[in-house]
C-alpha cells in the first residue's frame, strides 16, 4: 500500500490530468461553438473555466502544503515543482480555449470564421485537442517518446497557422478588417495553446530525464508571418 | 550580518528585479526599433533575450537547490514559490517583447506602424515599461499600495488598446490587411506584457498580504473588442 505521502503526490498527477481533460474539451467544444455559432456551447465552455480555475488553485495549496509537510527532496522535490508549472499551463490553456469562446459569443449570431476557412479552423481545434489529450497522456504513462511526439504535432500545428496566414495575406482577401482581426487571433489562441500542451509535455520529459528538453516554450508566430510574406514554405 | 540562507533568499529577489530591469529595457527598446525601423536596435532586443532566459534559469535552480537544502516552511517557503511564478511571468514578458523586435525586423526596411497609430503605440510601449518598473519597485520595496496602483495602469493599457481597435474596425482602416494583422498581434502583445508585469505585483501582494489578489490573469481582449464594437466606451 501506498503511504499518505506517495497518496498526496498521486493526487497531484490526478489533478493535473484531470485539468488536462478539462481544458482539453474546451477546446473542442469552443472549436464547435465558434464555427457553429452556438451561442450556448460557448457560454458553457466560457462558465467551465471557472472549474479549471478551481483546480488549479486546490492543486497549488495541496502541492505548498506538501512542501511544507513533507519536505520532499531530489525526484519528489522535482515532480513537485514542475507539477505547479504544468498546472499553470493548463490553467492557461483553459483560458485561451475561453477566448475562443468569447469570441464566438461576440459574433453571434454571425459566424467568426468565414467559410473557406472554416476547414482549417476546425484542424486547429482538432488538433489542440489531440495535443491535450496526448498530454494528459504523457502526464499518466510518463511515455517520452510520446512526449517528443508532442513536438511534430506541434510542427503541423504551425503549418495550419501559416495556412490561415496565406489566406489573410491573399490579395483575394475579401472579409473584411473585423474578420482579419479576428482570425488573426484565433490564430494566435491556438497556437499558445498547443505550446502549452507541448510544454506540459516536456516538463514531464524533464521529470523523467533529468535534463530539460529546451524549457523555453517556441513562440513563433513572426517566423510564421515571414514564412508566408517573404519566402514561402520556408522558416525564417 | 545575514546567513548563507538569508543571502540566498536575497539573491532570488536580486534575480528578479535584474529579470524585471531586462525586460523593462527590452520592450522600451522594441517600442522604439518598430517605431524607427530600426533594425540595429531591434537585433539587439532579440538577442538579449537570451540573457532574460538564462537568469531564469539560474534563478530557478537557486530556488529548487534552496528547497531541497534548506526546507523552508512558512513565509519562506512562500517566497521561494512565488518567486518561481514570478520568474515564469518575467520571461514570458521578454518574449513578448521580442515579438515586438522580431515584428519590426520583419517589416523592415518598412514601418510596420501606419503614421496615424504611431502615438498610441508609443503610448502602450511607454506604460508596458513604467508597469515593469514599477513592478521591480515593487519586488524591492513590497509596497501593497504601489502593486495595487499597477492595476489601475492596467486600465490605462486597456483603454489605449480599445483606441487601437476603434482605429482598425474604422471604416476608415487604409492601411489593408497586412497592417491590419500586424497591429492586432501588436496589442496583444502589449496587452499580455502589462498582465504578466501587474502579475508580478499580484504575487508581491500574495506574500505580503497572504492573500491571493486573484491570481487569474485579466486577459480581457474579447471584450475589449466587444467594447468597441457594441457600445464604445462600456466594458462587455
């Protein structure tokens, strides 16, 4: 049997997958009330953050208090901490997957996303998804190789990220301003928050490994407009 | 005389308002390379951002060797959790002003900001400093009331990006797509620097105070669009 300590860390990893598949759905969700303009799938994702807002909090104190008790060292000492960032990637997670709500509240009943990229939205939102739960994942088995996966699924996220780039940048361009705007943050939304599932997933890389798979989160989005304006297909 | 311990808690602080100093420089810096298209100036900012993550780094192996040698409980404890939360938002704050230098880069030999909107970038880039600022004072001087005050130049940022958006949905808007995509990524970048430079007030408050001056982020942008679009001048 476990001991009350060991109880208490399971508990925080029970908390943080719990956040992911949390955030994980809103995204989703999110992702379906903005390119149906449904307005009360969106009031629900805008009212569920409030729950991962939550969590987080209970997790952060049972983690300081665990701290505090137990005074973990070495492996524990590290899972501990690295736990309070995952949940602050999650946390925040949850608020982009709420951005994207918000704005499909904002329109409504308008549609935000016009139809012909109503496709690649829908790959964004998809594959954030995807992203979180893999995360989720890789909180449970501690898969490193699932881990680094992580990051190719990122690569196609930025690849769908210039996709919408091109669209906006086309001279056939013909929505509008407001709608350029918007897309362009919907971008945005999306693209922090497969960084943030990466991330999570390369912090339990460095639980495991010791070693950090470069901590810094990739933020690219000016390479991606340079990829698009100046040569395009390439990384700038 | 203090001991090692003391010190080391100290050095932690030092980091901080070193980060905070860094950071404060580079989005004065970035303001003024995108206004000037200044090329120099903007490779400066970019690759000073490595010495931003470095000393994150640093101070975040300070913090965990200090836990696990030390065990601090109580405020201590306290302080070493906070400063880890601190440290994530300071860096962060340096990647969004790189993403100011990596716009004007990409502009350039351009300007990427259209002459009418030139004074209320400059605006948003001078308040996005004096929050840092104040936001190292106020690490070295754990004034509640001074971290209170950074949330009222939070409004002042809100305000000066509504102006951003009433310029861009104008039916006046010139400056096309392209532009119009710039200075949306543009606001959000200012925008999210001052959160994360009232966010380390926040935590300041929290260790002062104990109390949480809620922890979640304002990322109000949805609304700020809502505010311009719908009734101007009301907070949706």
């Amino acid at each position: 049997m476990r001991d009350a300590y060991h109880e208490e860390l399971d508990s925080i990893g029970d908390g943080l997958v719990e956040m992911a598949r949390l955030v994980g759905s809103a995204i989703g969700r999110a992702t379906t009330a903005i390119l149906d303009a449904d307005l009360k799938l969106a009031e629900h994702v805008i009212e569920g953050d409030q729950k991962v807002d939550q969590l987080q909090h209970d997790l952060e104190a049972l983690a300081i208090a665990l701290l505090a008790r137990q005074q973990p060292v070495a492996t524990d000492l590290r899972i501990v901490v690295t736990s309070l960032r995952m949940s602050a990637d999650l946390e925040r997670s949850g608020d982009l997957a709420q951005h994207v709500a918000k704005l499909a509240r904002l329109r409504y009943p308008e549609r935000a996303v016009p139809s012909d990229l109503h496709a690649t939205i829908l790959e964004m939102g998809q594959l954030a998804q995807r992203l979180m739960a893999k995360a989720a994942e890789v909180i449970i088995t501690k898969d490193v190789d699932l881990a680094l996966q992580l990051e190719q699924d990122d690569d196609e996220m930025d690849l769908l990220h210039r996709t919408l780039f091109q669209h906006l940048m086309d001279d056939r361009w013909k929505h509008g301003i407001e709608t350029a705007v918007d897309v362009t943050l919907l971008g945005r939304y999306y693209e922090r928050y497969a960084d943030h599932a990466v991330s999570v997933a390369k912090r339990v890389v460095y639980l495991v490994t010791g070693e950090h798979a470069d901590e810094i989160q990739p933020d690219v989005q000016p390479d991606i407009q340079a990829g698009v304006q100046a040569v395009p297909g390439t990384d700038a």
